[in-house]
C-alpha cells in the first residue's frame, strides 16, 4: 500500500488562505472607506468587481477541470 506521510510544520489550506486574505481585504476596504470616502468608494467598487470578475473565472476553471 501506498502510505502518505504527514506534511511537517503547520499546514493551511487554499481555501483559509482565500478565506482570510478576502476578509483583510475587505477590513482594510471599509477602513479606507470610513477614512477616506473619496478615495475609499472608487477603489472598493473596483476591488469588489475585481473579485467579481476572479470568482467567475475560478468557477469556469474548476468547471472545466473536471
């Protein structure tokens, strides 16, 4: 039988990896925001169709991997 081995040290997931790097990111948009509304609002809707536009292309990808 094949027996995999544990990975040594601390391992983290993509998907934790994804999950908090959204959620700074989405802290420091309604920081920048509440500071600076100007400025915040312009970049937070590009930042939000930025994401928009990852997620559908992640969907088509995984889609077509299987």
């Amino acid at each position: 039988m094949n027996e995999v081995e544990p990975r040594e040290g601390i391992f983290i997931s993509r998907r934790a990896l994804l999950a908090l790097g959204s959620v700074g990111t989405g802290l420091f948009v309604a920081g920048l925001v509440l500071a600076f509304p100007r400025l915040g609002v312009p970049i937070g809707a590009g930042l939000a169709a930025a994401g928009l536009v990852l997620t559908a292309l992640m969907s088509l990808w995984q889609k077509s991997a299987r």
